[in-house]
C-alpha cells in the first residue's frame, strides 16, 4: 500500500464514524420523544399504562439490526434518563428505569432478530406467534427489573408491581409493535380487490368506528368484542400495516376510556354490595 491510497480511506472512515453517530441521535431522540410523551401521559405518581418508546426501539433495530451499536446504546440510554429526569424523577431512579426498559427490548430483539424476514415483517401465519412469544419474553425481562423499581419507588407490593409492569409493557408491545414490523419498507402486492368503489373500501372501517362507539354507549364486559367481527371483516380487506393501525387505534382508544371510566365492567357501588 502507498502513501497516496492512505488518504482516500480516511474520508471514508469519517463518513462511517458520522453516519454511526447520527443513527445514534436519530436513536435517543426518538427514545426521549417517545418516552416523554408516555411519562406526560402516565397517572400521577405511578408509570405509564401508553408506553411506545420500547416497541419503536425494537422495531428499528429489528428493521436495522446494523445499528446496534455501542454509540447507539448510549444514546438510547441517555434518551430514556433524559425523558426521566426532565419530569422530575431522580437520577438513581431514571437509570435504573433506564436499564430495565433497555434489558426488555435487548431480551425480545435477541429472541427475534434471527427469524426470516417473512416471520419477523408479519407475512406468516406465524409471525403472530413469533410478536407474541417475543414481546413477551421482553415484557418478562423488564418487569423483573423495573418491578422492585416500582415497589421501592412508589411504595408498591412487589407481585402488584411486577405483574402490572409485565402486562403493560406486553400491552405497549402488542399494541405498537406490529406497527413498525409491518411497515411497507418494500413493494408489496396490492390486494385482492377487483377495483371496488371508494365506499366499498372504507366500509370495514366504518364498521369497527360504529360498532365501537356501540359499545362505549352500550358499556359492560361483552363491549370489549363488539368490534371483533368489524376486525375479521378489516383483516380479509386491508393489508397487514393498514390493519396493525386500525387494531393499534382501536387498543389506544379502550385504554384511554378505561382509564377514564368510560368504560366499565361491573355494576355501580359492586364493590361496597360485597362488603
């Protein structure tokens, strides 16, 4: 090798080095962003039941696995202790959030990352499994964490804070995830439909806007699958990433109504007829 090859490779070294520090940017501010907007939108005094920072992170690096990187690690978790003590929260407290959030998305992308494109992209009948399974074993793994977090943080008992991190964290997963994974990074196949009238089109989704807000007006348990036939009607009509919006949408909307009360599952003053 000459003299005169050396510098044209360090051009492109520099180029590597500030591409891997702006995908590591890109990284924490979309971490902070996300987990900003869950921590705003939490009760007072207790975690977030609307948590997407981790299932975007996923999805990205699911997307990306190139981007797993040190530099990315440390802004994603600077991104997560940012949104944390920007609202307040204690450093030793945001870092240990941190980290259990961070231990929940490297658990589900090291039990996801190596299934074809087809299973991991949801364009198999299995990759439901694979979101399912997956999501979960990342929701496990950050609720073993963060629940003696909780419990030490917000005064807690310890199964309480374990099983509601375990299942709002899987809930976020479920809920957001599909999302990313199915997004159309490539030409896919148009349906199925033989040029259909615009109205034709959005008639599943009209159905599942009705039939929900049926069962707001209705209320009580059997409310919660009111939209199901809407849903089975939307999942033969629409691809997949149409139909992870409407099911993420339909999800965001039953938790925000329950968390307001809208929604309820036993009858008024239940509890104080037992007693």
């Amino acid at each position: 090798m000459t003299e005169a090859s050396s510098p044209k490779q360090t051009p492109s070294l520099q180029t590597t080095a500030t591409q891997a520090w702006t995908v590591a940017l890109a990284l924490g501010c979309m971490v902070f962003v996300a987990a900003l907007l869950g921590i705003l939108g939490r009760p007072l005094g207790f975690f977030s039941a609307i948590w997407p920072a981790n299932a975007l992170l996923l999805g990205v690096l699911l997307h990306k696995p190139g981007w797993l990187r040190p530099g990315s690690i440390l802004a994603v978790s600077a991104g997560y202790i940012a949104a944390d003590l920007l609202t307040g929260s204690r450093l030793d407290v945001a870092i240990l959030l941190s980290m259990a959030n961070m231990a929940g998305v490297g658990m589900a992308w090291a039990l996801m990352h190596r299934q074809s494109r087809a299973t991991l992209f949801m364009q198999r009948q299995s990759s439901a499994l694979l979101l399912f399974v997956g999501s979960g074993m990342g929701a496990l793994a950050a609720a073993i964490l963060g629940g003696p977090v909780v419990t030490a943080v917000f005064g807690t008992p310890h199964w309480q804070a374990f099983s509601m991190w375990l299942s709002s964290e899987w809930l976020n997963y479920m809920t957001f995830l599909p999302i990313v994974l199915a997004w159309p990074t490539r030409k896919q196949p148009a349906p199925n439909w033989t040029e259909p009238s615009p109205m034709r089109r959005v008639l599943p989704l009209l159905s599942v806007i009705a039939l929900e807000a049926i069962s707001y007006w209705i209320k009580g348990p059997g409310s919660l699958a009111f939209s199901l036939p809407a849903l089975i009607w939307c999942a033969l009509s629409y691809r997949i990433f149409s139909l992870t919006l409407i099911t993420a949408a339909l999800c965001l909307s039953s938790i925000i109504f329950i968390s307001l009360g809208t929604l309820e599952f036993t009858p008024a003053h239940f509890l104080e007829t037992l007693s």
